[in-house]
C-alpha cells in the first residue's frame, strides 16, 4: 500500500500543506538500509545513544526527500525540495501511523507475548497456516516499539492473516504496541526471568504483558501457570479466553498424554467430545509447550486436525540467527536459512552490505524459491530482483523449480540457475568461488547446509562462537553512561581479545564506532585491508615502523622524546603536515608515558614542528575496578587533568582527553572528558562487577569419547589423577594448543555438558583433555561449553588465579570463529 504526504499528515495531525504528492511505501529509521529514495519516509529517532536527525543530509544527498523530524537543524535551510513533517516526538508518530494502517485491514491477526518461544511459536503457526492463508509475520524478531510498527507496515491488499510478536521490557510499553498489533487472536508463551530487571514483580510484569489481548477476540494461554491465571481474572480476560492444560479436562483443551519416542513426542489431546493426537520432531519441554500453544490457534481457526497432524510431524526447527563463517579460497559465509520470505531476504541482504567492507570481495547471494509468497511468481520475483539489483549483488545462483523460470529479471553480471541442490553441488560451480562474500538464503527443503559444507573452511570442530548483537548491546550500554558529545575508542587490539578483529572492526563501523585502538602497526594494517576506514590508534608503534603508520592511515600513540623525534623527523623528511598522534602520559601506572614534569619539553618540542598534530592526550588508570584503590584512582585523574590541560592550552586548536576505560566508564562516568576507551567490557565482561552487560563469546566443542573406568586406576599424561570411584571419562576436542591452560587439569577446571559442570580429570594434553561425566547423561558428539553464558569466563579465570584477558586472548588461531546476529 502507499500513502501521500497529505494523507500522512492527515493521519499524524498536522495542518494539511501543498507539499508535494510524493507517494510513500517505505517507512524507514535506519539510514544505513535504505533502498528505494523516492518512495520513502524517513522517521528521524532520538534515543540515548544516537539521533538520527545528524544523519538526514545523508540522506537527503542519496534521494530521499521525505522526513519525520521532532526538531529542525539549519544546515536543512537548502533542502527547499524536501518535506520535513515535524511532530513532538518521531517515535509516537512512527507508531501512531502504523496503527493506522493495521485499522485498514479487517482480517484475523495473531498477536504473540510471553518470555520465551515468542519467535519460535511465530514461526510454527506460519508453517502450520501457510496453506490456508497469504500470512504476513514479524521478520526475525522484530517485537520492539520500533520492530512491531515496521512489521505491521507489511500489511498490503493481499494479506489474509497477520502474525506478529510483542516485546516489552519496560513498563508501559505494550499498551503502545497493542493499537499498532491489535490482535483478534491472543497467545501467551511461557513466562520467564528475561527483561525482569525493570518490573516490580512477575506478576507486574504477566499484566503488562496481558495489555497486548484487552482488545483480541480470543486468548490461548497454558491455565496451569496458576499466577498467570489470577492476572487473567484481575484483568477480566476470562470471558475471551482459550486454554489449555495438561491437568484439568474442563480445560478448552485437554492435554491427555505426552509420550516421548525417539526424536518424536507424541501428544494426545480432546477439545470437547472430539479426541486425536498429533506428533512434532522434537522432545524438548519448550518445543513440547510450543506446539501446544500452535494447536490451539490451528484449531481455533478450524483447520482440520488430519492437516494438522501432517503439517505438525513436518515443523522444522527455527534457526533464530544468521552467521558468519570463514569460507575456502578467502570466502566469507553468511548462512541464513532462516525463512525465505521476501522480508528475511531484505534483512540478509543488509546484513551482506554491512559486512561489505573489503571491495575486493565479490558479493554473491545462493538464492533458493521463495515459497508461499502468497502473490504473483512474476511480480514476486520481480520485486526480488530490483531487491538483489539495489544490494549490489554481482553473482545470482537461483536453485528451485519457479526461480529458473524468471532468470531474465536478473540483470547480474553473473548468474546461473538450477532446479535442485544436488544439481547445483553436481555442477561443480561452488569450486569456482575465490574472494567472494557468500549469503546462502534459502528455505530449509533445499538443504543448503549441504552448500555451507562444502565451501567453508574447515580448520577445527572447536569453534568460538561470538554474539555480534552482544557487542553491539556492550557497545551501547557503555555509549549511554557517557555524555552524547563524548567520543568512544573500542579496543581491537590482540585479534579482538580473540573474538576476530575483522569482524569486530566491522560491527563497530557500522554502529558508527568514532575509534578503534590496536596494540601494534600489524593488526592496524590488517584491518585497513579489510576495509575499515575508522581512524585507528596504535598502541605501541615502533620507532622504525612509520612507513606503514604513513601508509595505512595508522594513528601512533607517542609515549616518550624518543618515539617522539624520530617521527618528527620522518614527517619532515616526507613533507607531511599535521600528521595525528596521541600523547601517552604517566600518571602513576608507569608502564609508558611522558611523566608530568617532561610536559613543557615535549611541548616545546611538538611547536617548533609542523609535522605533527597532536589529536589526543591520555593516560591509564591502573586500579579503576578497585574501591579499595579510590583515592589512587582520583589522584591519577588529578594529575592527568593538569597535565592534558597544560597541554590543550599549548596549542590552539582542539585536543581531546581520556583517561576512563571500561572500569572507569562503570564508576567514574560523571568526570567530564571528550573521549573514553571500551576494552573488556565490549566483549560482555565487568572489571567492576556492573550488571547489564550481554555475553560474547562462547567456546564450544564436542565429545569425542566416553568409557567406563574402574576405581583407582589413572587419567592421562604423568597419572597425576588416580579416580577414587568408578566413572565415566569423556574425552574432549580441546587442549592446551586450542588455549586451555594446563592449571585447569586434575579438577581445577571444569565444562558445561547438557546444563551440568564436568571437571577436567587428569593432565590437559595438547590437542585434546578428559572430563568426568559420571553424573551426566553425555553421549557420544554431545555439546561441551569450555566458557559462556552459563560458565563465565571470569569463573574460570578465578579458578586459576589468572584475569578473564588471558583466557579470551589464549584462544588458539586454530579454533573457528563463527559469528552470530540475531
């Protein structure tokens, strides 16, 4: 559907003007997906962190002329052709339009809540109801006050039924989704601990949630959560309601039996007089709890329980991330067979363009059938084409039985097309690839895992899994307890503290990073080839290493008269003017630095000289984390404060300061200064203990052997452990050349297998060590986690007596990245 600009000021109340008629089908709010100029409006937000208003001259010079503003900036006085709809604030405006839209439309629409299984349950409902209707549904987990408006906006003529999550983690928010949703269908998943922290109570929180049905006809929701149950009556749903149960048969419907064959479950079930079962792929209580809540809504909308029961023994399981591996012959990977929809495809197509960074990697999209569209295969892959053509894609490889049919549409320099997978892996093609970025879109049917197998390097089972929506959530929690105006340096230094420098790097740079620091000239021109073009401070540069500070662009910090010199001399040597360093000053660490009373010579140095600018001036804090060392702490800050400002009167043009790191930024966040620098807290960990931060990183690997020990004999190298009991020794794929320090052997450390902690029994070996799991149920191939969310990396540093740096940077080369995004 499109809309005028009349029409939307209409809708937002404003006075109507003799703007021009520009029809608009796209609402956009982040500035870096934008696709088609003409035909969208932008919603400048403002949160803690950003304002997109700064981004709207951008915009304005790629085409777009249509913008939601709550304030108006001088610089826009030219832009007499584009229509600036001010309104109070742009996110209610957002939201006031698409619940103007959703009202356009009198069809059924599921609104989904709960805790957990939110995404999971969306997605059953659409594979259980995709034969019966043209669905539209939330992409990924679009369930925010920003993610539902956007979601709804997909609402066009051909809809016939909507399905939609809601997320709240505040109070009051979901009475603002609710009007953008409402919902004729309401089902509540379990109710969990997550986003607990702003509530009051679970039961606050179980009525926030209920907001979102006060409206629907009909609400499904497990009645044997008793707390769930009293808010229902407290807020008088009870007459709209649907339950079900597994205790009560007065129940709408009646769970008789559970039974657990296999990889199947079976479940059994009446609603009214009428009995049948059904039977899901899975075993797991949650997956178990989810299709019960499924069924409800299926029979609900009168679909056949013999359709039911065929669709339910087909449900796929629901990847809930994309990620991003490294390929054979200088690939990168981007799997996504997450759902093959047209939206999915526009968010993995994003997704590809912010990881296009390096310009010598040709961008390629494996493309299969885009299945249930629900509009017509000409116009859908006409729609998908313009999509691709806009990305940038250069190669197209199309597999199914519609896509071939309409290879015209796509105008790619390079493009194939075949009928299945096996054909596509039969023709060899895939051997071709050389320095390509690699997204794999496909619907799960054509099993393009079997391509990802293929095409990916494989270096070692273990793997390094790195959460790039945790870094972005680290490196936001941090921006939002500093002043807008002051400038982050993130710390990329050691390969990302073992997380990947590269794929760090290019997070933050599409986040808008202002500086990444590296230790040494090597890791900063690494990244230059990649193509980060953020400006880059180098920790410890060398004296003879200018030449590739000069040519990679490279930022030094300058930290004694000797580094100093010598690069004065070089700049004038090369005839180089205003080249940018950054002033290390010694405070009290004594590590590096120009000490306090060496200020006026190295001033008098740097302004007799024109090759030099100073950028920065700085110092480290040595025991920020530390209450017992607070009076140190401020001291430092004291002398740093005269020395910086001794300097920044020196010269008469700007120099930021710094001193704050990430400990500093979580206790000293009011001292004023232009700059602070994120190191460890960026990867999910507090020096400081502060709650809020997100996990990263989490090492994983598998279990290559159980056996069966009698008491009293020993494990491993040396015999240094002789086993007091029978026991079950697990043998992992992880030693001491993968990064695991041999100090964790004979009981120290331990892993995580299915939920329970196994100590490490005997010597840790090079390439592999032993765990006891006598008191777990593991098999054979079983998930072990060495760190994560569960067993934090700071538990295992404790253990030890080492700090959570060492463990994370200790990770071996060998050990696969594998990076995730929700």
């Amino acid at each position: 559907m499109q809309y005028t600009i009349q029409e939307i000021e209409a809708i937002l109340g404003l006075p109507l003007s003799k703007r021009k008629a520009d029809k608009i089908t796209i609402l956009l709010t982040d500035s870096r997906k934008l696709t088609l100029p003409a035909e969208t409006l932008f919603f400048a937000l403002e949160t803690k962190n950003n304002d997109a208003h700064l981004f709207i001259g951008e915009l304005y010079e790629k085409g777009v002329r249509n913008f939601v503003v709550s304030k108006v900036l001088p610089e826009w006085g030219n832009f007499d052709d584009a229509n600036f709809l001010k309104v109070k604030n742009s996110l209610s405006a957002l939201q006031k339009m698409a619940a103007y839209h959703r009202k356009q439309f009198d069809i059924p629409v599921i609104g989904i809540t709960g805790s957990n299984g939110k995404t999971i349950v969306k997605e059953w409902l659409y594979q259980l109801l995709e034969g019966n209707y043209n669905i539209v549904r939330s992409p990924r987990s679009y369930n925010s006050q920003v993610g539902v408006p956007l979601s709804v906006w997909q609402l066009d003529g051909e809809t016939e039924l909507g399905i939609f999550e809601a997320g709240i983690s505040m109070p009051d928010e979901m009475e603002k989704l609710e009007p953008i949703i409402r919902p004729t269908i309401g089902v509540l998943t379990k109710i969990g601990e997550a986003h607990q922290e702003n509530f009051a109570s679970l039961q606050q929180k179980i009525m926030e949630k209920l907001a979102l049905f006060v409206n629907c006809d009909v609400f499904i929701f497990d009645e044997d959560n008793h707390l769930v149950s009293e808010c229902v009556d407290q807020m008088v749903l009870s007459q709209k309601t649907f339950t079900w149960s597994r205790k009560n048969r007065d129940a709408h419907l009646y769970i008789s039996a559970v039974k657990r064959e296999g990889e199947k479950t079976v479940i059994d079930y009446s609603l009214l007089d009428f009995n049948d079962s059904f039977t899901i792929p899975f075993t797991d209580e949650a997956s178990i709890e989810n299709a019960i809540s499924c069924l409800a809504v299926a029979l609900y909308l009168h679909i056949l329980p013999a359709n039911i029961s065929l669709r339910m023994a087909m449900l796929e399981p629901v990847a809930m991330r994309l990620d991003v591996r490294k390929g054979k012959e200088s690939c990168i990977i981007i799997n996504d067979t997450y759902n093959s929809d047209i939206n999915s495809i526009k968010i993995a197509l994003d997704f590809q363009q912010q990881r296009k960074v390096d310009r010598h990697l040709k961008k390629t999209l494996i493309l299969s059938d885009i299945l249930q569209a629900g509009i017509p295969p000409k116009l859908l892959y006409k729609k998908v084409a313009e999509m691709v053509e806009q990305s940038g894609v250069e190669r197209i490889i199309g597999i199914g039985r519609d896509i071939p049919v309409y290879q015209d549409l796509f105008s790619m320099p390079e493009k194939s097309f075949y009928q299945t997978t096996d054909q596509f892996i039969s023709s060899g093609e895939w051997k071709q690839f050389d320095h390509e970025l690699i997204l794999l879109k496909g619907a799960r049917r054509f099993h393009f895992e079997q391509i990802g197998a293929l095409i990916e390097e494989r270096i070692h089972e273990t793997m390094l899994e790195v959460d790039l929506d945790a870094v972005v959530h680290n490196f936001n929690f941090y921006k939002s307890r500093l002043q807008s105006n002051v400038k982050l340096v993130c710390m990329v230094k050691a390969n990302g503290y073992g997380a990947g420098a590269v794929e760090i790097a290019k997070t933050l740079q599409y986040h808008r990073c202002d500086y990444l620091a590296v230790a040494v000239a090597e890791e900063g021109i690494q990244l230059r080839k990649e193509g980060i073009s953020l400006p880059l401070i180098v920790l410890n540069p060398e004296v003879n290493g200018f030449e590739e500070l000069f040519t990679a662009d490279l930022e030094p910090e300058v930290y004694n008269f000797r580094i100093l010199e010598a690069f004065i001399k070089e700049s004038e040597r090369r005839g180089i003017t205003d080249y940018p360093i950054h002033l290390k000053i010694d405070t009290g660490m004594h590590r590096l630095g120009f000490l306090p009373e060496q200020i006026p010579e190295m001033i008098t140095m740097l302004k007799k000289q024109k090759g030099l600018k100073v950028r920065s001036v700085f110092s480290h804090l040595s025991a920020s984390e530390s209450w017992h060392f607070d009076d140190f702490t401020h001291r430092q800050m004291e002398i740093f404060r005269k020395g910086a400002d001794e300097i920044g009167k020196a010269f008469n043009y700007p120099v930021y300061k710094h001193i704050l790191n990430s400990a500093g930024m979580e206790r000293f966040q009011d001292t004023k200064w232009d700059m602070a620098r994120l190191g460890i807290g960026l990867y999910g960990i507090s020096a400081s203990g502060l709650p809020g931060l997100k996990n990263v990183c989490t090492l994983k690997t598998t279990i290559l052997q159980i056996k069966n020990v009698l008491s009293n004999e020993t494990i491993g190298y040396g015999r240094k452990e002789k086993l007091d009991r029978d026991a079950r020794i697990a043998t992992i794929r992880f030693g001491y050349a993968d990064g695991l320090d041999r100090q964790f052997g004979n009981r120290k450390g331990k892993v995580l297998i299915n939920g329970q902690y196994a100590p490490i029994v005997g010597n840790v070996c090079m390439d592999l060590c032993m765990v006891d799991v006598t008191d777990i149920e593991a098999r054979e191939g079983d998930t072990v986690i060495l760190f994560g969310e569960n067993l934090s990396v700071i538990e295992l540093a404790d253990s030890i007596g080492t700090i959570p740096y060492e463990i994370l940077t200790s990770i071996s080369q060998r050990v696969k990245r594998v990076y995730i995004k929700e």
